[in-house]
C-alpha cells in the first residue's frame, strides 16, 4: 500500500471512529468518543477487518469508547472471529486476545489515563491487551482531568499516531456540537 493509500485508509478508519461517537449519549460530564479496532496481518500489508468498534456510554457502567470495543472483542465466538479471518493465510482461529497484538486503534480522542469515575482507564485497557498501533484524533483537553493516554500508550511501547487533520470534527463530536452524520 502507498503511502497516499496508507493516509485515505486511516482517515477512512477515523471517520468510521466518527460514525461510533455520533452514537453516544451526550453528557455534560463526559466526551462523545468513538473507537474501532482494525487487525492487520503481518505478513498481509494491505488485509485488515474492522475486529470490534465501540463508542461512549455504549455498554452498561459508564464506559469508554475503547473499553467498549475491546469488551464486545473479547466476546466474539469462535465461530464469529473463523468468520473475520477466513480470509488470512493464518492456519489457526485466533482468539480475539492473539489478535490484539495485530491490533491497530482508531479512537477520535486520546484513551483516557484517569477515569473520575473510578474504573479502569483506557490506556491501561489497551496496554494490557496488547494492541499493536493507536491512531489517535485529538488529544484529549483538560475540561475533566488532564490526560496522559499517549504517554502511558508510548511508554509501555505501543505505536502512538497522531491523525492530522480530524482535530476540529473530532472535538466537535466529543463535545456534542456536531452528532450529525
């Protein structure tokens, strides 16, 4: 794949990541956040499939976009995840765990490194699944806590990319000025 080809598929991927955030409820005390998770094999540069997406508030407990995403991940069957990589020259099914290390994450603002609400933030989530790359909208500002997901994503050796040229939509989703499709 070309670069050009490279940079039109992950600003297709981020605006997919859009589409999720538009999903959410809005909230005066949180953002509108949308993730989608991309496999990519290793040795297949241009095959990739939308593994899991997620956006905020999505699943029960007051959740995060890629906590959101990387739940409903876990939770494909076996018959499901044999379905999504039929197409691979993999000699097995992985499990959604094998495949997060092929993982790349598009989420149109920075996973969280504080949560006030006391549970897991999502930077830890993603470290400890193991992704491979996160391609990363916008940072996230400090209206709640002061954010250190790229930081924490970096330090713990995951990929960091900064997606130029989605800051203004993504921030307007985040905060709710602009859920239209």
């Amino acid at each position: 794949m070309s670069d050009l080809d490279q940079k039109d598929f992950h600003l297709e991927m981020m605006r997919l990541a859009l589409t999720e955030a538009r999903k959410s409820t809005p909230s005066p005390s949180a953002f509108c956040v949308g993730c989608v998770l991309i496999a990519r094999w290793p040795d297949e540069s241009s095959s990739s499939f939308v593994l899991s997406s997620g956006f905020s508030r999505e699943l029960p407990g007051n959740t995060h976009a890629e906590a959101n995403a990387l739940t409903k991940a876990k939770e494909l069957s076996r018959d499901h995840l044999s379905h999504l990589t039929s197409s691979s020259s993999l000699d097995h099914t992985p499990a959604a765990e094998e495949l997060f290390r092929m993982t790349d994450v598009y989420t149109t603002m920075e996973p969280c490194s504080v949560r006030t609400s006391g549970l897991p933030p999502c930077s830890e989530a993603l470290i400890g699944a193991g992704v491979r790359r996160c391609f990363i909208g916008v940072r996230e500002p400090d209206d709640f806590v002061n954010c250190e997901g790229a930081r924490k994503l970096q330090d713990a050796g995951i990929d960091v990319v900064w997606l130029s040229g989605m800051e203004e939509a993504c921030l307007r989703v985040a905060r709710a000025t602009d859920l239209s499709e």
